[in-house]
C-alpha cells in the first residue's frame, strides 16, 4: 500500500497491523503518513512499474530549480526504463547513492520525498525486485 501521498511510505501489508494512524507511528516504523491518503497496488501490478512511475511523476514535477532532483529524478527513471525493457540489472550501490543525493541535495520534499517509497520498496519487496536489480 502507498500511503501518504505520491511521496509517502510503500507499506506492505504485513506491517499494517503495527502502525496507528499516527505521524508518530509511521515515522518510528520507517514510513510517512503525509495526508494520509492510501494506495492500494494490486499483487498483480509489478511493482518495479510502479517505482518507475514515482521517478516518471518526480521528474514531470520538478521545477528544475536544484540538480539533485531535475536529474535524479531523471536518471532514476532512465535506470528503471531500462531495467524494465532490456535485461540490463540496476546496480544497487548506484541506485542508494542516488537516492542519497536526492534525499540530502534536494531543495524541497519533492526530490527529498522520493527515496522514502523507493528505499521501502527495496527493503520490503526484494524477492520481487531481484529480476531488475542486483
Ligand atoms: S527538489 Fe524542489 S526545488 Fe529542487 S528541483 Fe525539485 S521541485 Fe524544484
């Protein structure tokens, strides 16, 4: 589930029961309530579609002010495309220190709000993601 908005936490299901809705309670568990929307992602949705989509969504967003977010953001969509349509395999180190540049570089929580999801997706979801990351 990706809760919080498009830059909120990705939740999997087995972790719901632990959290409150509470700003507390997601962020000791990792994760961010935002405006508390919810997403629900079918299991039969690739997820590595999905994260695809939040680089695509941050890159149309960004307004180009500061380059760690105009071009992680479309770096990161570029890795993904390619990962999603070749048998190229995103190297992981790369894909975190990205998102580290992102995180700490970004001016705003648009670039800065990306990893969360991204980093939850890699921790939660690694069985699914090991086709296209290594
Ligand atoms: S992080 Fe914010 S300020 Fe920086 S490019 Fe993205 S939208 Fe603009």
């Amino acid at each position: 589930m990706h809760i919080g908005g498009p830059l909120g936490g990705l939740v999997p299901v087995s972790k719901i029961s632990e959290l409150n809705i509470t700003f507390e309670s997601f962020q000791e568990n990792g994760f961010l309530l935002g405006h508390a929307s919810v997403v629900c992602i079918p299991q039969s949705f690739p997820l590595v579609n999905y994260l695809h989509h939040l680089f695509e969504f941050t890159a149309h967003e960004s307004c180009g002010k500061c380059f760690p977010c105009r071009l992680g953001s479309t770096r990161g969509k570029e890795l993904f495309d390619k990962a999603i349509h070749t048998d190229y395999k995103i190297d992981k180190t790369l894909l975190n220190d990205l998102l580290e540049t992102m995180e700490i570089g970004s001016l705003c929580a648009l670039g800065g709000g990306l990893p969360l999801p991204i980093k939850n997706a890699l921790m939660y979801f690694e069985e699914e993601l090991k086709e296209f990351i290594r």
